[in-house]
C-alpha cells in the first residue's frame, strides 16, 4: 500500500477525469491521499474533495507565491478549515524565492502565522522550501520550541541541509523529480534519509516520473519514485511502502 501525501488532484488538470485518475491510483496501490491546499480556493477544494472520497485527506494552506500583505481573512477561513475531520495539516505553507510573484518579507510574515496555526491546532506542517534553505530552517528554528512537527515536501536540497532538518525532528518527502536521469546528486542526498523519516509524494500535476516526464504527473505514477527510492536505500519496494505508510500514519495521524 502506498499513500501519495501531497498532490493536488483539486487542480484544473484533473477536471474532467479526477475519479478515472484516483481510480488508476488504486490499481497501482495508492490507497490514500492528502490533497494539499496551495491557495484559499484550493484548501476549500481540499477539504469538499476529502468529504466525497473516503480515502482522500486534506491539508489547508497558502502556498507562498500567493502570499499577499492581505491575508487576514484568509488566515481566518483557513482556521475555520482546518478544524474539519479529515484536515490532517497546515500546508503547503513556507517559503518560495525562486522566480516568486510574492516577496521574501511577505512570505515570511505569512509562514510566521501559519506555524503559529500549526502549533496551536496540533497538527503537522506540509513544508514548501524553495531556494530558500536558510530562511525556512531559522524561522522553524525561532518559532518552534523543540522539534519541529512537519515535512519538507518536496525535498531537493544538499546534505548538510538535510542533516540540520532532521536534526531540528522534521520528516522528509520526496517526490518522482528523485527519479530525472540529472537528479544523481539528489539520489545520492536521499541515501541519508533515516528510514523513520521518508515520505512518498507526487505533487501531481507536476514533476512527473522521468519514464513520463513533460507530461501531468498522477499518483499512480508515484511506483516510479518508491522503485527508484527501493534502489537507492537498497530495501525492497515492499518494504518501502511499508516504512513511508507508517511514517505518514505516524506524521498525519491517519485514521486508517
Ligand atoms: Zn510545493
Ligand atoms: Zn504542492
């Protein structure tokens, strides 16, 4: 069994053929998902998908290119949110400075508020990091007293960033870019993942495994990834399923 903790199946490229998508997922053992939130509109469309598929979950958040000095409201309704059922983070939240429509001050304003949310409801943070490493790592440090509960999703960073983020007690989630025939620096990084740690994701639509690459990612896709992870920590893919479900289980407190 495989659970898919982060994608974005609420996204317009999956409108017209959402349950055929999540259906093939299944075939291919995905079993759950967290549908992540990466705007207001996305976290309300989150948390409507989680109430119609019993096994999707969701997230509640503002990705940080959408950061706006305006987020009052927005940070209220997402409160609101988060206190559904089947909520089970605070993400994608954090910090973005890569070609980003939305300043570093902003953003970190923003990210301030949400871990403050996160710690305040209990519940994880899905983490967006993003040419942004130092920033991310003394924000959780300065605002999280002890170990931070959450993940860096999408991880793509260097080893001594890797090292300091699981010293400070986060999980870390690797998506199918793992998999690009050029991510050999990558895959070298991931060899360091304590396995009480790692997560699968696809962050579908994007990032699609390098047999699929240019073309919309799914979670079905995400065997690709647990395959190529099953080779570089150098267990079976059986027990690559099994070790990132229990940590996700773990992490977002599955009720599964
Ligand atoms: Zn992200
Ligand atoms: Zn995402």
């Amino acid at each position: 069994m495989i659970i898919d903790t982060h994608c974005h199946l609420d996204f317009e490229q999956f409108a017209s053929d959402r349950k055929d998508t999540i259906s093939q997922a299944e075939k291919a053992g995905v079993l759950y998902f967290i549908n992540v939130g990466a705007s207001l509109h996305g976290s309300r469309e989150s948390v409507r998908l989680a109430a119609e598929y019993k096994n999707i979950f969701a997230s509640v958040g503002i990705h940080p290119h959408h950061a706006t000095g305006d987020t009052e409201g927005a940070l209220g309704e997402i409160e609101a949110l988060a206190a559904g059922k089947k909520v089970v983070a605070i993400g994608e939240v954090g910090l973005d400075y890569y070609k980003s429509p939305s300043l570093p001050p902003v953003q970190k304003k923003l990210f301030v508020k949400f871990i403050g949310l996160s710690r305040r409801l209990g519940l994880p943070l899905i983490i967006h990091n993003r040419s942004a490493d130092c920033d991310t790592l003394s924000i959780l440090k300065s605002e999280c007293a002890g170990p931070v509960h959450g993940v860096l999703h999408c991880f793509s960073g260097e080893r001594t960033f890797l090292t300091k983020a699981l010293d400070m007690g986060l999980f870390i989630s690797f998506t199918c870019n793992l998999t690009f025939k050029n991510a050999g620096n990558l895959r070298e990084v991931a060899k360091y993942v304590p396995l009480d740690r790692v997560l699968l994701e696809t962050d579908a639509p994007f990032l699609a495994p390098q047999a699929k690459r240019g073309k919309r990612n799914e979670p079905a896709y995400i065997t690709e990834l647990r395959d190529g992870l099953s080779e570089i920590l150098g267990i079976s893919k059986d027990e690559v399923e099994k070790v990132t479900s229990e940590n996700a289980k773990k992490l977002f407190k599955l009720n599964i």
